[in-house]
C-alpha cells in the first residue's frame, strides 16, 4: 500500500488516538484561520473560536494536558492562552521539535503520547515524532499527508473542538464528557 493521498482524509489510528495525554497546539491556521491583523501602531489582533476553547477547557477537565507552540510572539495570545488556563505557552520557537523535546523531558512523557495539530511546514518535523499528528482541513498538502488523521473544519473554524472531540471519543470518555454539562444524559 502507498501513503494516503493528501485528497483522502481522516485515517489510521484510534489506539494511537486513546494514549494522548498532551495535545500541542500551533496557532497561526489552527487556533485561527491564518488571518494576521495588525492596526495602526503595529498591534496585533487575532480571533479566536470560541468551541476551541470550550473543548480545551474539556480535555483538560477530564485531566489531559495541552500545550501551545508558536514561531511568533504576541500579547493577544498571551491573554487567550490565560483565560483557557493554558500553562504550556512557548512563543517565538524557531524550532518546534526542540522545544516540545524539553517540555517533554520536563513532564516526563514519551512521544507517543502526543498528539498536535498543524497547518504548514513548521510542524512537519514534530508530526513526524509523535503518536498521533493531526492536520487542519485547510492545512498544507504536505501537512495534511503526515497526518494520521484530518478535520473537516478549517484552522480558526473550529477545527480544534473538533480534533479534541475526536480524541475524547477513542479515549471511550464521550459519554464521561457530556454527562458533565448534560445530566439528562443520564435519564433517558
Ligand atoms: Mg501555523
């Protein structure tokens, strides 16, 4: 059998996808859709979605850990990471592999733990190492042919709630999750 075409998505790996415990998130085309607006004084502005951040808040209610790891620096995420509880914020990685190698050795957790989800060349060298690399819908060809697996929503539309659902189901924990924010789930 030869690779997947990038064309034909959402593959392989529900076992891979049950022993995440960390999951790195880029940014720029993931938790938006690659839009960099800067105004008049060179400040940066970014939009966020808003289901991105309630499932982050989810995965790690149910006692899973997430990281961000970003090439660029900037205030906006600052405050997002901070308002979803995000301790793991590295910014301005010039290289990301090297930097997730740290934070791993620093929570003592094997590659094959991870899972990340990525739009462009930057996180080629990471999707190549870990467990389970996911692309986003919109995300480069090549990116979208490392990964084990490929939203159908794009980077900033979603995509992440989406990635994060999907982990929380081959982890068998959906019911556990929405049990949570819905007790009539319970009733029927
Ligand atoms: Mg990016």
């Amino acid at each position: 059998l030869t690779a997947a075409a990038p064309s034909k998505p959402r593959r392989r790996g529900t076992a891979a996808a049950a022993r995440v415990d960390l999951l790195v998130l880029d940014v720029d085309g993931v938790l938006t859709d690659g839009s960099i607006y800067l105004d008049d004084l060179g400040r940066e502005i970014k939009r966020f979605h808003v289901r991105d951040g309630f499932g982050i808040k989810l995965w790690c209610r149910l006692g899973f850990r997430v990281a961000i790891i970003t090439g660029r620096r900037g205030r906006a995420l600052t405050h997002r990471a901070r308002e979803l509880g995000i301790t793991h914020l590295i910014q301005g990685a010039e290289a990301k592999w090297p930097a997730l190698q740290r934070l791993l050795a620093k929570m003592h957790l094997s590659p094959d733990r991870v899972a990340c989800i990525a739009d462009d060349w930057p996180e080629l060298p990471v999707m190549r190492r870990i467990g389970f690399p996911i692309a986003v819908a919109d995300a480069d060809a090549r990116v979208r042919a490392a990964a084990a697996w490929v939203t159908r929503r794009p980077g900033g539309h979603g995509a992440v709630r989406e990635a994060i659902d999907h982990l929380i189901h081959a982890k068998g924990l959906m019911p556990e999750a929405v049990r949570r924010y819905d007790g009539a789930h319970d009733e029927r």
